[in-house]
C-alpha cells in the first residue's frame, strides 16, 4: 500500500504544497490534485509526448515521472503560458498558421517548442522536427505546426523566469546522499527499485510488471552524476541523461559512438530523463548506449554498502534483461579508457526515424596507423541475447583493404544470433548487420 507523502514545488510561478500518495506520477498529481488537465494521458508510455510539461527547463513526459521526482523542481503547464490575460507568442503562431487542432496533443507539442525555443531562439527546419520529434499527432498537421514554430522563433526571449522550493519529500522516497541511496537498498534489498529517469521502469508499471510504489529516486544523487575527464579514462555518471551524453564535448572526442547514440534514443522528453545507468540496469540487448561501450573496452563501477567493484561492460550481462548487479548495488558510473587517434561510428536501423527500438544497432570503433586498421571494436545489439563482440568480424578488418571488408561482413553474419519478432526478422537481421558494419567501416576509413 502506498504512503502518504508531503511536496512542495512551483507550478506556473505558484508555490504548491501538498500531501499525495507516493506511487503518483506527476501526470496523476498535476490533472488529480491541481486540476490542471491540459497535460493529457495518451499512450503513458512516453511514445506520444501529450503529456509534456517543462521542468526546470527541459521538456519532458510526465506520464514518466513519479510526482516526488519534481519534488523542489519548478513545473511549466499549458495553463500556466497565457500570463495578464495575453496569450504566450507561441501560442499566438499556433492559432495563426492552424497549427491547432483537436487538443490532445497541442498542449504538449506547444511545451516541447518551448523548450526548444528557450534553448535555441533560431532553431531551423531540421532543428524544429527533432525538438518535436517526441510528440505525436493522429491529426497529422504537422507542417502547419512547423510553420508555427518557425513563426515563433527570433521574437526574443520566451523563458518565464523559473523559482524553486525547498523539497519537502522524505528522504527515503529521494536520497540527497550516495550513502543514504545505499543504505535505502541495504534495507530493504530485493523489496525496492531505484529509479533516475523512470523512463524504462515506468513503461513497466504501466504494462503491469513493475510496482510503482516500490521506486525510489536516486536522480539526485549527486554523485551518479557528472562526466569528467581524467588523464587517462573519461568518467561517466549513471545519472548522466542521453541529451548530457550527447552534449559532452569530452565524449564526442573520446566515445564519439556514444553521443551519436544517444542523439537517436526517443525523442527530446526521453532523453532529458532517461540515464545510462538505467539504460544498463535495464539489460535489453537493444539498448543503443551499450554497443558504444562495448566497441568503447569500458568499465562499469558498482557500489553498495559493502564496498565497490569494477565490471568489464562485456561481463555486466548475463542474458536478456539480466546483469550481474545485486539487489543492494548501484551503478556508480562508467570508466572509458581515452585511445588517441580513435575513430568510431553508431548505426541503427528501426521502424522509424525517431520513437524506435532497434532492429539492430551496430558500433564500431578503429584507430588507424598508415591508413591500415591498427585496433578495431566491432559491437551489435539487437542481434544476441545481450549485446555482442564481434571477435573474428574485428579479426578480418584488422587485415584491412575491401577483400578484409568483405570477410567481415561475412564474418559478422556468422556471428550474429537474431530472433524473428515483432519488429523484424532473423535473415533481415544478420543481413543489415553486414549492411551496416560496411556503412560505418567506409565512414571511419573516409574521416
């Protein structure tokens, strides 16, 4: 049985405070508690983005947040816009081009641009259609809402200045520490899930598997977060989101497979909430951020109350959806060694172009010497109970020239181990694995 819990936060330059159960989600507490419905409930899975709202200025699915995890944060509704009885400018384009239509999804579409807005006054085209590419329209007027935003952009500043709290939560439900985190689990091990983004766990809850009122929220935390650079590694926190990933100008050097990941992980919502530690506590041999690391030699850091351990990425999974983390360990973070001259490529193929879980995913890494390979990572998802090495794949490139392409893309069929399901098949599978590690082979050799 859920707790009764106490939050406080800003919404729509409101102080609120109020007592709720702990297993709502902040969709529950802002349409139930406040009566603010504009943030609506469509697929609750984070594929259709009509719940958006902004927190601390970022957008994101609120159909994906447990209610504790905005705790202290501020929170942006469609309602909260109009300010002294005028429209926001955007809403204002809205309504010129047509860019209004039913009201399921408008009301996160309007949010999403926002956020983008406030982060980019001038985005163009390109930048538009990935800023909302986490929002669905069945209405599918998509190009009237282009106009709109377009519209919008260059009219100056569209940020409403944010405020923030004292979070009241108990620190049970969100551990200020690492060490009160560890102690939560140390506690109650096997009987409570940790929780950053939510953004894999809260699908489950919904389909039934998962129990929200077993969660809590490690996201602030602050020593899961953070990437740095070392002299010899780069370091990434469990509780760095993929749009951090994707930003870091450390990784793009270093890991440059890992932010070209990221940057096709959902759409902006999921990105901005979801976490690598999530995406490999999660186990799914479709995970885009794990080829990167395994093509990348990194290190997984675990910890619990007992101490830590280092775990070579190609021995953190067991099988699908299944690690060697313990029910009373964390993931700290990710240790990649830096290799000078390092070259590296992420490829996928799914559905669609945004929204999709892969069919399957390759990462390949090759430092070159002479224009000859001299070091190669080959890593697939998709195609093998857990992500994959592709040993005698990365053995036919290192003798380079298009006859050692050739035997690696022989190689690599050989290797690969797919499943026919409901997104593709086994012989489309092993066939694009070749595909795709010739695509990202010739783009590394031509950089």
């Amino acid at each position: 049985m859920a707790d009764v819990i106490d939050l406080a936060f800003t919404v729509n330059r409101q102080q609120v405070r109020l007592r709720t159960r702990s297993d709502k989600r902040l969709l529950d507490v802002l349409r139930e508690d406040l009566r603010l419905t504009g943030a609506k409930e469509g697929c609750g899975k984070g594929e259709c983005g009509a719940c958006t709202v902004i927190l601390d200025g970022q957008a994101v699915d609120s159909c994906l947040m447990m209610a504790y995890q905005a705790d202290g944060g501020d929170v942006q509704t469609i309602e909260g816009l109009a300010e002294s009885g005028r429209l926001h400018p955007l809403q204002d384009a809205f309504i010129e081009k047509g860019g209004v239509q039913c009201g399921i999804c408008i009301p996160g579409m309007v949010l999403a641009a926002k956020a983008m807005l406030d982060r980019d006054p001038e985005p163009d085209a390109a930048a538009i259609r990935a800023g909302l590419a986490g929002n669905l329209c069945r209405c599918t007027g998509y190009t009237k809402i282009f106009e709109a935003v377009e519209e919008a952009s260059g009219v100056g500043s569209l940020k409403i200045p944010a405020s923030s709290m004292t979070p009241a939560a108990p620190g049970y439900f969100r551990p200020r520490t690492l060490d009160d985190a560890l102690e939560v689990l140390a506690q109650r091990s096997g009987e409570v899930r940790p929780i950053a983004g939510g953004t894999d766990v809260l699908v489950q809850a919904k389909d039934g598997t998962a129990r929200r009122a077993s969660l809590f929220d490690v996201s602030a935390v602050p020593e899961l977060k953070d990437i740095r650079e070392a002299e010899d590694h780069v370091w990434i926190g469990a509780g760095s989101t993929h749009t951090e990933m994707m930003e870091s100008k450390a990784l793009a050097r270093w890991v440059p497979a890992l932010p070209q990941a990221c940057a096709v992980i959902g759409g902006p919502q999921i990105r901005n909430r979801g976490t690598l530690g999530g995406n490999l506590a999660h186990g799914s041999p479709a995970a885009d951020t794990v080829p990167p690391l395994f093509a990348a030699d990194a290190i997984v850091e675990l910890v619990s109350v007992n101490g830590r351990r280092d775990v070579p990425i190609a021995e953190f999974f067991t099988g699908v959806r299944e690690t060697v983390l313990a029910p009373d360990e964390l993931i700290l973070g990710v240790r990649v060694p830096k290799r000078a001259g390092l070259r590296a490529a992420f490829l996928r193929l799914g559905q669609r172009q945004a929204q999709a879980i892969s069919k399957v995913s390759i990462a390949v890494a090759m430092v070159f010497q002479d224009g000859r390979p001299e070091w190669v990572r080959v890593a697939l998802g998709a195609v093998a109970p857990t992500v994959i090495r592709a040993l005698e794949t990365e053995k036919a490139l290192m003798s380079g020239g298009y006859e050692g392409l050739k035997r690696a893309k022989d190689a690599v069929r050989a290797e690969v181990h797919p499943i026919d399901d409901i997104r593709s098949t086994q012989a489309y599978r092993r066939e694009m694995a070749a595909v795709l590690l010739e695509r990202a082979v010739r783009a590394l050799a031509e950089a």
